[in-house]
C-alpha cells in the first residue's frame, strides 16, 4: 500500500509539474536562434529601431486569402511584434473589394500598406531591410516643404485635371511632405525654408526676374527638382547652363517598347536602371510618354549620375512625331538634325558640394518628362514607386537600415566542370554497377552453400 501511495504521489507531482510547465508558458515566452549568425531573427540594427519607435504600428496587406502568401507575411511580420507588441497586422482581400484595391492602387497581390501615425509608405517587397528603412522613414520628425512653381501654367500638385499631379500629391502628404504652391511673380525670393523646388513643365516663358532666381536659389545651394517636356521655350537657358545641362531636340523614339505591348513608339518604357542611390533594388518598369533626351556639358560643374536610359533601339526624333498604329517605314532614324542613335539618357540625379553652412551636399534632379507623375500615368507600371524615390533621395529622407548578411558560408555548394562529371558517372554508371557487383557476389556465395 505504502508503495502504491508513493507512485501515485509520484504520478500526481509529475502531472502538477507538467501543467505547471504549460501555464507559465502561455505567460512567458523564451526562444533562441541557434542558426548561424542569427539569420532566423532581425538584425540588431532592426531591433533598436523598434525600440526608439514610441507608438503602434499598422500593417497592412493587400494579400488574397487563399495561397501561402499570407502566412508568409504574418510569420513575418511576427518577428517585428516579438520586439515591438503593439504592431499590428490586418488583411485585405483584393478580391473581395475590388473597388477598395482599386481606389488604392493596388497592383500586386501582397502590396502592403505601413502605418506609423498619421503616415504611411507602400511597399511592394517585404524583407528586413525594405520594411525597417520604411519604419525609419515614418519615424523621423520634422516637416519637409516642398514648392511647386505656378503661373507660368505648371502642372499643379493639387489639380484633378489629367497633366495634373494632385493623386502624387495626397501621396506626398501622407509621407509627411506639406506641399505649397509658390508664384515667382508675386514672390521674388524662394525663402530660406523650403527643402525643394519643382519646376513642372511650364507653358509660357519665365519673366527674367524669375528665372534669376531660380538660379540664384541653386546657387545657393537650394535642392531643385525639374520636368521637361518637348520643345518647352519658356527662357530657362540660363538654368540649365547652371546645371551644366544640355537639352537634346526632338522626342525619344525607342523600339524596344514591344517587348512591352507599347504600339506607340513615342511612349518610352524601361525596366532597367543605371546603379544610383535612388534606383538601387527598384526593379519595376516605368512609363514615359514621349520623353525629351538630356546631355551634360563638358567641363561639368556637378557630378551627373544616370537614372533612366533608353534602349539601344532608340534616338531622338526630330522630325515626324510618330502616332501609334503608323506604318514602320514612316518612323526611322536617319541621322539628320541632331538626331543621336541610343541609349540616351532621360534623367539625371546631379550632386556637388552644398555652399550652404552645415549642408554636406546639394541635389538636383532632372527628368526628361512630366506625364509619367500625372494623373493619367501614375497608375502605370512603377511610375509612382519611381517618383517617391526621387522625393526621398532629393529630401536626404531616402535613409536605410544596414542588414547585415546572417547566411551560412557553407548555405551554397559550387562544383566544377569536372567533379560535376565525375559525380553525374558515378551516379549513372559507378552506382548502378556497384550495385549490381554487390548482388553477383551475394547470389554467387548463397550458390556455394
């Protein structure tokens, strides 16, 4: 009796135990990553961040319910609530608001929407270091004012007309970017304030008052963001040649837009990008409708970086402007007043030494087309993501949080040519015959019993 007391005792004890051990672990939670360099778990860089950050998070995902997309996303995004619990994660299915998806812009199955205060950012790839330079970008205070030209018949970032940009506008201002509009006419000194000015593609020329201006502001080291259309005479020369810019005549013609579907030869679209700070892992396609060239002076007085460049099958038409559907014969490049042969470039991102007392570097930007930002074109390939990159990086707020490489130097085998051979023998022939040796000699001994 004594004995089946203290088993039963035992027994009791070690259930109590095991229950004990199951209570406390829904209260308390221990893990370790024992992977190598802790590629399971986000990088220390990631992990201060969600520290700084005072106040919940609101993450969004455009993922549709069925696949493995969502549970992708969620196991994910867990790492970040480990650190910081009140991020939270919500879904919204596409299909099922169409309509929503639709005023929202979405594209791609899994968009994502982040939400720190009253901003956001939309990410269309989820990794670490996308989504923490995003966190960063929400987090820094401070309100950046960005001038947009008028009267001179600019396109205006608060207009609902189709050359307007006032959808790119709203996305501006849920990044925290306060727009304003700014009348050289009225106003003859761009102030101290501003962080950047956009000159978008005017209609009528520049009083020279005006244009001086613009000059003296980029002399002073003012950040400068400007369109170009075609064939635009409104008395910037002066402008340019501050920029050490030329203007290339005609519109860009580039064949190589059938790969995309493009009927219309004028309508230039490129998925690949020069190496610069503002295109670094931007991989989308982007559409620019009948783009102007652009060519810096020798001896230049900035460094010019390329940001968007046409095709091989590309020049500068100056000529006919082709229409869509017209016959190939009547659209050719024939080397005649100043057309140039391909790749041309259609953007620049130029920087040099700020004058400025405390500023380490001015940056300007110069596109060869206003329409890809409007609201008729924003919606089309990567046009949007492009342009927030040019505002960031013009903004000094294009900052990344470093990850660090976690991988395992033994996660990737390479073979040569030879051993390649030698394995590929031994498994078609070295292994077959080995096993068929091994079964003559056990039915040869069996036969000598």
């Amino acid at each position: 009796m004594r004995e089946r007391l203290d088993n039963l005792l035992y027994a009791l004890l070690l259930v109590a135990l095991v229950l004990l051990i199951g209570f406390l672990g829904t209260r308390y939670r221990f893990t370790h990553d024992f992977s190598h360099g802790q590629r399971a778990s986000l990088d220390r860089a990631s992990v201060a961040l969600l520290k700084r950050l005072d106040g919940p998070v609101e993450i969004v995902s455009w993922a549709r319910a069925g696949g493995e997309l969502r549970a992708a996303i969620r196991a994910f995004v867990e790492r970040y609530r480990e650190i910081k619990p009140d991020i939270v994660l919500r879904f919204v299915d596409p299909d099922a608001d169409p309509n929503a998806a639709r005023e929202a812009g979405i594209r791609i199955d899994g968009e994502i929407d982040v939400h720190f205060g009253a901003r956001s950012e939309r990410l269309r790839q989820l990794d670490e270091a996308t989504l923490s330079s995003a966190l960063l970008r929400l987090s820094r205070a401070g309100e950046r004012i960005v001038a947009f030209l008028e009267g001179e018949g600019e396109r205006r970032i608060d207009g609902q007309a189709n050359a307007d940009l006032g959808e790119f506008g709203k996305l501006l201002e849920t990044r925290g970017v306060r727009t304003v509009n700014l009348a050289l006419a009225t106003t003859p000194r761009i102030a101290d304030n501003v962080d950047l000015v956009v000159v978008a593609n005017p209609r009528v020329a520049f009083a020279d008052a005006a244009v001086k201006e613009l000059v003296d502001h980029v002399e002073r080291g003012g950040h400068l963001l400007w369109f170009l259309e075609p064939g635009e005479a409104v008395g910037l020369d002066a402008l340019a040649a501050a920029l050490s810019l030329r203007i290339l005549p005609g519109i860009v013609v580039d064949g190589g837009g059938q790969q995309f579907g493009i009927e219309d030869p004028s309508f230039v679209a490129i998925n690949r990008h020069p190496p610069q700070a503002i295109t670094e892992g931007f991989d989308l396609a982007i559409l620019l409708p009948q783009p102007v060239a652009l060519a810096a002076l020798v001896p230049a007085r900035w460094k010019f970086e390329p940001l968007v460049r046409s095709s091989a099958q590309s020049w500068n038409e100056t000529g006919h402007i082709p229409k869509a559907g017209e016959p190939e014969g009547q659209v050719r490049y024939d080397g005649t007043d100043g057309e140039i042969a391909g790749p041309l470039d259609l953007a620049f991102a130029l920087t040099r030494l700020s004058p400025r007392p405390g500023a380490r570097e001015q940056r300007v930007v110069v596109i060869g087309d206003g329409d890809f930002l409007s609201n008729s074109f924003l919606a089309n390939g990567g046009n949007r993501e492009f342009g927030t990159r040019v505002f960031d990086w013009l903004l000094a707020d294009d900052g990344l949080v470093e990850v660090g490489d976690h991988a395992a130097p033994d996660r990737t085998l390479v073979l040569g040519d030879g051993l390649l051979t030698l394995i590929s023998f031994g498994f078609l022939i070295g292994l077959p015959a080995l096993l068929a040796g091994t079964g003559l000699v056990i039915w040869h001994r069996r036969r000598r019993r």
